[in-house]
C-alpha cells in the first residue's frame, strides 16, 4: 500500500464518488452491496446462493436423476445387447393378451408387468422400446447439435453477410411450428424412401425419424449457438488472438468453440428430452418406429384405444417418457447453472 | 415517420419469411425422389400418370410451377389462380378445393390455442407474481417445483391420464368429439355455435379437457419466466420509491412491477403459438377433435401432399402474423421502446 | 397555493424532539454471515432543521434512512433499537402500519432519478397515486394538485409534464419529479440519499437549493445523506459522519469544519480539492478499504486506514466521547488537534520516513 496514493486516483466529484463506489464493491461482502440498493435483496440473495451452493455439490434430485437416466440406459442398451433374461418383444402370448396390472381383466401370470393387446411382454416391449426412443431422440440431438453447431458458430462468428443468411434461414424454418414441421419431414421422407427403395428394402424408420427431428432442431440449436458464439467471440480474449493475426477458423476452431461447447452440453440434455416427446408424438400420430419394433411412442400409439381396459399397456411407458424427461430436465439445469457459477467467477 | 418505416421494414421481412417458406413447402413437395403420380396412384398405367401429371401441372418446369403455385398474376403462364387468388389447390383424391376443409378445421384448431393460451396467462400470471414476491419461501419452491414436474408432462401423456381419469373413470367429460363454437359460424355459415345450447353438447363441454392439456406446460414456462424477471424488477429502484410513497404491496406488485417484467413473458407467449399449435395436433388426434392436427394426420396417411403443404404453409402464416402483432404489443407495453424504436 | 398546509402535528409533548432514534442497528442475515450495515446509531432531528450523513459507500449510511423508514425487507434483516417520530414508537410497526407513514409524513428522494421513477407509468400519475393513497381527494382535485407540485419545482409546462413518461425527461427534471413525488403529501421528515450524486454538477445546486426552498416553506426535517462533505457544508445544521455502520462523529455544522476531532473526517475533508491549492497538487486520498462489516476488526473500525493509529486504537474500541463544545461528539484516542493526537502523528512519520518507504498506515495494515 503506497502512502502516496497513485496519480490516476481522483478522490472526489462525480469521479471520485463512481472510484469510491467501486472500492466498495470490491471490499464490502456482496451482501451489503446488494442491501445498498435493493428492497427485496435477501430475499434474491438467499435465493441464489442456495442455487450456486446446490451447483457446487449435487443434490439428492440430481442423484436421483443421473441414477434413473443410468438405470434406463443400462435397462435398453443391455436389452438389446440380449444381455438381459427378457422374452422377445415381439412374441405374442395369445393368453395373456390385454392382462396386466390395474387392467379389468387382472394380471397376466409370468408376466410381472403383464402384455399389451397382442400379448407381448410389457417389460420386454419398454426395455427394447426404450432402446428406440433414445437411440432416436440423441441421433437426432446429435444431428442437431452437428449441422445446428457448424451453422450457429459460422453466422455468430463472422457475423456480415453469412449470419443475414444463416439466421433468415432460421427464421424460415421456424415459423413453421415443430411437431408440424417434423410431421411433414417425416411424411416427405418416409414417401420418398419407399417409392425410391424398388425392392421393397426401405431404409430403417428410425434414420428417417433422426433425421427429420434432427432436421427441426437444427434451426433451434444453430440459433442458440449462434447467440454464444458471438458472445464469445467478442470477448477480449479472441481479439487479442485476432490482433496477433492467427487465421479466423484457427481462432474459431481454438478459442471460440471450446467455451460454446460447455454452454451446448446442457442444451443438449435438455435437447435429447424434447426429441424423446418428439419421437412419442410423432408415433401416436402414426408416423414413428414402425411396429412390430417397440418405441415408447408407439406402444402408446398402438394401443391407447384399449386406454379404459388394460391401462398400463399405455401407463407404463408414459411414465418412463415422463421420468425420463424429468431427469433430462433436470440434469440440463443443474450443468447450466454450474456453467453460470463458472463464467461469473471469470 | 419513423414509426410508418419501422411498420413498412417489418412487413417486408414478414412478406420474405413467408415467400421462403412458401418456396420451401413447395420445392419439399415437388422434390420428393419418384414420381408423385405413382405415389397417388401406385397401380395405374403410364399414361395414368402422364396424364395426372399434365393436370396437377407437373410436367413443366420447376420454377415455372412455382410461378403457377403462388399465382402472381402478371408472369403467370397459364388461367389458373395461385395462393395469392386464395387457391390452396386441390385435394388429389376427391379433386375438392383444400379450403373446403380448412374453412371446417381452422376455426376449430384456431380456437382450442386461443383458450389454451388464455387459460395458461390466467393462471401463470398470479402465480408468477406470488412466486416472486414470495421468492425464496416455501411458497415459492412448492409453486416453483410442482412447475418443473409439469414441465416433464408430454401433451399425449397429460392428454391420456385426463382422458383416463376424468373422462373414463369419473365419466365428467367427454373423452372424444366437437360441437361448434363461436368461430366456426364465421367460418362457415352452415355450422352454428353450441355455445349457448344445453350442457350435454355443449362445445365448452368438449373443450375443457384438450385445453387443460395444452395449457399445463404453457403455465409452468410462463409462470417460470414471469417469476425470473419479476424478481429483477422487484429489485429496482422505483418499487423501493413506490413503497415509500406508501402504495399497498398489492398495487406495488401489479401496476408497477407487473408491466415492465411482462416483455418477455410476451415475446414467449407469441413464440409459443407454434408449440401449442403443435401441441394441438396431438390433443386433436387424441381427443377425436376434428381440427387441423387432425386433418394433417388425415393427409399424411392418404399421401394429399398439395393439402398438406397448403395447412403447414397456413399455419406458419397465422405463426408469422402473430410474433409480427406481439412485436406491436411491446410498444404498448413500454413507452421506452416507443422512442428507442422508432429513431432506431 | 393549493398545498395542503403542512399541518404541524400535534407535537403534545414539545420538549420530545421530532425524530429520536436511540441504538438502531440493522443487520443483515447473509449466506456470508451477518453483515453489521447500522451498528448503534443515534441522533435526534427537529422539525426544520437538517441533519447531513456523511460517509463513504457502505458506511451503512443509506441502510440507516431505510432502516429509520422501515422500507427493509423483513427477511433475512435484524433490526432492533428505538426509532420515535412525532412521540410514536415506529421501529416496531408493521408494513401496513407504516403505510399511514410513508409518502404522508415520512419521504424519501433517492440516488439515482434515472431509475427511481417508473418507466412505464405517466409522471402525473406516479404523483398522483400518493396523493390518493393518503389524502382523501378525488382525481381531478389530485391532479390539480399534481399540477401545482410540478410548477413549485419549477418544472415547466407541468399540464404536459404530467401527460410524459420518465424517459422523455432529463435527469435534473427527473429528480425535480421526484421531490415533487416526495413532497406531494406534505411530509414531516424528507429523507435525501444522496439527491444530487447521479446529477450535472451545474444542475446539483440548483435541486439542493429548490430543497433547502421546500424546506423553509414547509416547515419540514430533512436528513441528506451524502458521501461529499461539500454538499452539506452550507446546507445542513447538524453533521454525523458515520463509518462502518456507525456514527464516529457528530457535531453543528460550524463546530464540525472548525474543529473536527475525528482523524477519519480530517481525511473526508481534505481529500475535497481546494481552489487555493496550485494546480497538480496530488489529491489526498483514504488508502484502504473499508472494514469488513461480517467480521470487523478489534478496536477502531478506522485503524487500519488511520494516519494517527496507535497500538491502542487496535485493541480498544473508542466509545462517543464528549468533544469541547456541546453537541459535538466523536470516536477516538488520539483526536485530530489535540496533544495526544499530534504526538501520534509525529510518532508515525517519523516511524514511516525511518522504514523509508514503508507505508503509515503500514503500521497497521500488518495486523488487519
């Protein structure tokens, strides 16, 4: 501490009033410089740091979510591995047809979940339906993320003419709704695979449901790419990089994306959990996974006009979509708000 | 004026947005790999199909049909009318114009949205409000928690459970069908509005649960984002002002505190049109309503790719037309902007 | 004028001064721990007269009006102490009680005029909604006497002021609306946090001079809060300067300028740039930060930035000790002027040119 005090130090007038106001800031808790200015300050203040102490060791909610989203992985991936003891998915068992749990007919014995209105094992149907609703919706999020990513960080960081194009290019596609747009894509594709396939091989449902979910969120996920790009690529950092002369791509490629990728993990979570809904509207709406191939959607779809006599054939998987989307959910907040907790302490 | 330019540059991009839309619908139709005739007719004879694609004008250059779809009048090459004459085209199948149907689905659809949005600001608002003011008790972690969990509900399942539970079990409402409302006798003359009959068919009766499904998700993101921004401005300065003055909490909380923390609840509520839109085709499907999901369902599976084509190309316009509205309603909702804008 | 007069409450008891507050302290309960905004604060103001709180940011200063007002949010804010106005006890009174108080006997001006009115809504109203809040008029008498509140701050064509927003006014006649909104109901006691610090210096005087012109026309108490010892030399007839959330010292105008005790005000004021000093003359600052306020340092709060520290002044807190003339009274060992004080003072240069380079307060900020 020099007993002169620096030259560029004014200590009044408005000048010195703003210098002193900083000082404060720098040296007083937060909590009496918010308390300075702001009636319901505690209030906020109590309220976000138990968010930022919840970001900084994970909460029961979050173990409960990572340890269903484990168990569901584990549940489909192993089931379709054939790892698991499960019956086929797609055997009928004529005599236990439409029975089950809450069903009007009773339970189904041997079945512990009991059989959809073909009498095929509901606990098989789910495990390898749930095999097809992730591997659709995070081939779609993948998609997305890929074409939405490159799209998204060319328009934020050269910015000009190419982010004029790009985000009118957005626009486009997303004035027209979501579920309509995947709607039509999937009809589109759907016609011109089977009327390009001659032999009668069609190309598999699911490609054509990843790529037209993956088609949707392209413009949703460039566009919020876009916005963290050019956050990104005004910060000091990046134009220091630039005043040194490193090539634009080098400084996209090595200084922007490593910071926009963080932000799009989280998007991502929360991303894979609206393509789960995706797939499952889509498929009651009769253009999903194909049966005899279970998705969520489709056991649902399939059977959601025996709703008032066998409930859980149609129960069941809405409550895995609901938990799972509930984890998704989750989980992508708890990544944003420990993102936000690490860039407010740059 | 500035303000008439402002209003002149946004109808511009509004007119390109939907040109390319229009272009996009178009080219997805016409680019389809294979021939559209065979699609329509898989089994009939070459010159079936020559001759359906001479009718549907497909036998001529791509642009051309372009042209000819939109019907701009004075490079049009031939004497039929375009979108710009009202022509949505024709169904394939029973040659029937598309707007014979849309004139029967869009009021329906039209109005299943409008209650669901009405209904979703109803409720989310107050509650936003509450959650804010009480920010950080218990009230607000149990408002803001029960939010989350109806977040995770999809359309179909909260649709399912209702249709189960109230409609089903308890046997309150009716889990299928539609009676007119007061939009569809606009629409169409021929049909007239239940909404004054006795109960049993009543198009209220028919309504509440799809609406009830499309509203719940639309409260918990309203409310959520309501709660956020409300709680930054209970934070400024002029609510400390207002206290002082000795205004009551109540009128602090909704004269002043209320307007300028809506601005974005406004813009999401506008944006959130498509997703209730989208919503509403699966709760029309699932409620057996026969609105424009509905409809679209009908032309997938039947392959009427010009009907389709023209239901997505009306629905992005009703989508366009109401964010260009919503970005009117801003000005009147901060006279800030009001300047900022027009000398922008 | 219109004005409702502003009624001289029946003050029953005269001898009882209006505003007596005695040990307020208000402290905030944060994830950090509890945060000592106002730590024994007391004073007493009577009608007319202004009493000026000095301090730097985070003296404590604008949570002591607020706290006197009772504006803090409940939650999370400990509050004890006695705050008696017109001879009513307030400290304890609910929201809804101090409803009848706010805007009708007791107002506030705050920093910043910017963003103290709301944005969204007409001046006019912003006026007129405590008038109708607390006087029992209907609306046109309370935009007649709007109207008249605008012209008495001298704000032109007030019938088309009252139809424009905030934004569209500048920030002198921003404030000028604000006192407007202030005085609207007549009140007893004005409380100014820092009225004129987000102001055109040219435009400062003209709003503490319109002030000190309310004031001698109503009758009313003001207590301006300021961090620039400049704004209440002429103005105020009372000083308290107050650090770390308390007072440290307190005295008449007059006495406060010409015999100071206190090493911390010594400080305030010559860090003020004075005409006769030749240009370039280096500013004297306050090194350091203020104290920590979750935990505060043993002793004088001041220690640590003081040019007079003493061993002593890092053990022993000094208490409010009676200063020569009435009235004055200040927190320290070794005051300004006194013996005891110019030997500290001597006692540290000489230290400081001996570690030759090493600073004075150095001394100090070792232990801090």
């Amino acid at each position: 501490m020099p007993a002169q005090p620096p030259d560029d130090m004014p200590a009044d007038g408005p000048e010195g009033a703003r210098d002193l106001d900083r000082y404060a800031e720098d040296s007083l808790e937060s909590g009496l410089a918010v308390a300075q200015g702001s009636l319901y300050f505690s209030a906020v203040e109590v309220g976000g740091e138990g968010q930022k102490r919840r970001g900084r060791k994970l909460g029961i909610g979050a173990w409960l979510a990572i340890g269903w989203m484990v168990f569901i992985v584990l549940f489909s991936v192993l089931a379709q591995l054939g790892v698991l003891p499960l019956k086929s998915p797609t055997e009928s068992f004529a005599s236990c047809a439409r029975l089950g749990p809450f069903a009007k007919e009773g339970t189904a014995p041997g079945h512990i979940l009991g059989c959809d209105s073909n009498g095929r094992d509901m606990i098989a149907r789910l495990a390898y339906g749930g095999w097809s609703s992730l591997f659709v919706a995070t081939g779609a999020v993948l998609f997305g993320l890929i074409f939405g990513g490159v799209l998204g960080m060319l328009a934020g960081f050269f910015g000009g003419k190419v982010d004029v194009v790009l985000t009118s290019l957005f626009n486009v596609f997303l004035a027209i709704p979501a579920v309509v747009l995947a709607l039509a894509l999937v009809a589109f594709l759907q016609g011109a695979s089977s009327s390009s396939g001659s032999g009668g091989t069609t190309v598999d449902a699911k490609f054509l449901l990843i790529l037209a979910i993956g088609i949707v969120s392209v413009p949703l996920l460039g566009r919020i790419t876009r916005a963290s790009a050019l956050t990104w690529s005004q910060r000091e950092f990046v134009l220091a990089a630039r005043a040194q002369g490193a090539k634009p791509m080098r400084i996209m490629i090595r200084e922007v994306l490593p910071n926009v990728v963080p932000a799009m993990m989280s998007i991502a979570l929360l991303a894979i959990a609206i393509a789960i809904v995706a797939e499952g509207t889509l498929s009651i709406l009769g253009v999903g996974v194909k049966p005899p191939t279970p998705s969520w959607g489709n056991i649902i779809g399939l059977d959601r006009g025996k709703i008032k006599e066998s409930p859980h054939i149609v129960f069941l998987p809405a409550l895995l979509i609901f938990l799972t989307v509930l984890s998704l959910n989750f989980l992508g907040d708890v990544v944003r708000a420990r993102l936000d907790v690490r860039e407010s302490a740059v | 004026m500035a303000a008439a330019r402002l209003i002149g540059r946004r109808f511009l991009q509004l007119a390109v947005v939907l040109l390319l839309v229009t272009f996009f619908t178009f080219s997805l139709v016409r680019l389809l790999p294979g021939d559209p005739a065979k699609t329509i007719i898989p089994f009939g004879t070459e010159q079936q199909r020559a001759q359906l694609n001479q009718d549907l004008g497909l036998d001529k250059p791509f642009l051309q049909q372009y042209v000819n779809y939109l019907g701009v009048p004075i490079i049009r090459s031939d004497g039929t009318s375009g979108l710009l004459q009202g022509n949505l085209g024709r169904l394939y199948a029973t040659n029937q114009p598309v707007t014979d149907s849309l004139k029967q689905s869009l009021p329906i659809s039209l109005q299943l949205v409008l209650y669901a949005q009405v209904l979703a600001l109803v409720i989310a608002i107050p509650l936003g409000v509450l959650a804010a003011y009480r920010s950080g008790t218990r009230t607000d972690r149990t408002i803001n928690t029960t939010a989350f969990a109806f977040l995770a509900i999809p359309n179909f399942v909260l649709a399912l459970v209702l249709s189960y539970f109230v409609g089903a079990r308890l046997q309150w409402l009716p889990t299928a069908g539609y009676q007119p409302g007061w939009l569809d006798p606009l629409f169409d003359s021929s049909r007239s509005s239940t909404i004054f009959s006795g109960w049993s068919n009543n198009h209220i009766r028919y309504m509440i649960l799809p609406v009830i499904t499309l509203a719940v998700g639309q409260v918990a993101i309203y409310m959520r984002l309501l709660r956020s921004d409300m709680i930054a401005t209970l934070q400024e300065n002029f609510i400390t002002m207002a206290k002082a003055k000795g205004v009551p909490n109540r009128r602090i909380l909704f004269r002043h505190a209320l307007r300028p923390s809506s601005l974005t609840l406004l813009t999401v509520a506008g944006l959130n049109i498509g997703t209730l839109i989208g919503g509403a085709i699966v709760v029309e499907v699932i409620f057996g309503i026969p609105g424009m999901g509905t409809q679209i369902g009908t032309a997938i599976f039947a392959r009427e790719y010009v009907e389709l084509q023209s239901y997505i190309l009306v629905i992005a316009f009703i989508f366009v037309m109401i964010n260009f509205i919503v970005d009117f309603l801003y000005i009147v909702l901060d006279p800030r902007i009001r300047r900022a804008r027009a000398t922008a | 004028m219109t004005m409702p007069a502003p009624t001289p409450t029946a003050t029953a008891g005269s001898t009882e001064p209006m505003l007596q507050v005695t040990d307020l302290k208000t402290h905030f309960d944060t994830p950090r721990g509890i945060v000592r905004a106002v730590d024994g604060v007391s004073f007493t103001l009577d009608r007319g007269k202004t009493l000026g709180v000095v301090g730097e940011s985070g003296s404590g200063k604008t949570v002591l009006s607020r706290s006197i007002m009772g504006l803090l949010p409940k939650r999370g804010t400990i509050r004890e102490g006695s705050v008696r106005f017109d001879g009513t006890e307030i400290a304890d009174l609910s929201a809804k009680a101090m409803r009848e108080y706010w805007g009708a006997r007791l107002s506030m001006i705050f920093q910043d005029p910017m963003t103290s009115l709301n944005p969204v809504m007409k001046i006019g109203r912003q006026i007129t909604e405590s008038i109708r809040q607390h006087l029992d008029v209907d609306k046109k008498y309370a935009n007649e006497l709007a109207e008249n509140l605008l012209r008495s701050v001298r704000i032109p064509e007030p019938e088309r002021r009252m139809k424009e927003y905030p934004h569209q006014l500048s920030g002198g006649m921003r404030q000028r609306v604000c006192i407007a909104v202030a005085l609207a109901c007549g009140p007893a006691l004005l409380f100014a946090d820092e009225p004129t610090t987000a102001l055109d210096v040219t435009v400062q005087a003209q709003v503490l001079d319109l002030m000190a012109q309310q004031q001698r026309e109503r009758f009313m108490a003001i207590v301006l809060i300021t961090h620039d010892l400049g704004v209440v030399a002429g103005r105020a007839d009372e000083i308290a300067v107050m650090y770390a959330g308390r007072i440290v010292e307190k005295a008449p105008a007059g006495v406060l300028f010409s015999d100071m005790k206190m090493p911390y005000t010594e400080a305030l004021l010559s860090s003020i740039p004075k005409l006769e000093q030749p240009s370039h003359t280096r500013l004297a600052t306050i090194p350091g930060r203020p104290p920590n306020l979750v935990n505060p340092p043993k002793g004088c709060k001041f220690a640590s930035r003081c040019a007079y520290v003493q061993d002593r002044c890092l053990e022993e807190d000094p208490p409010l000790l009676p200063g020569p003339q009435p009235g004055h009274e200040y927190r320290c060992w070794f005051p300004v002027g006194t013996p005891e004080g110019i030997e500290a003072l001597a006692r540290n240069r000489a230290k400081s040119a001996a570690a030759a380079g090493s600073t004075v307060p150095g001394a100090a900020s070792g232990t801090a």
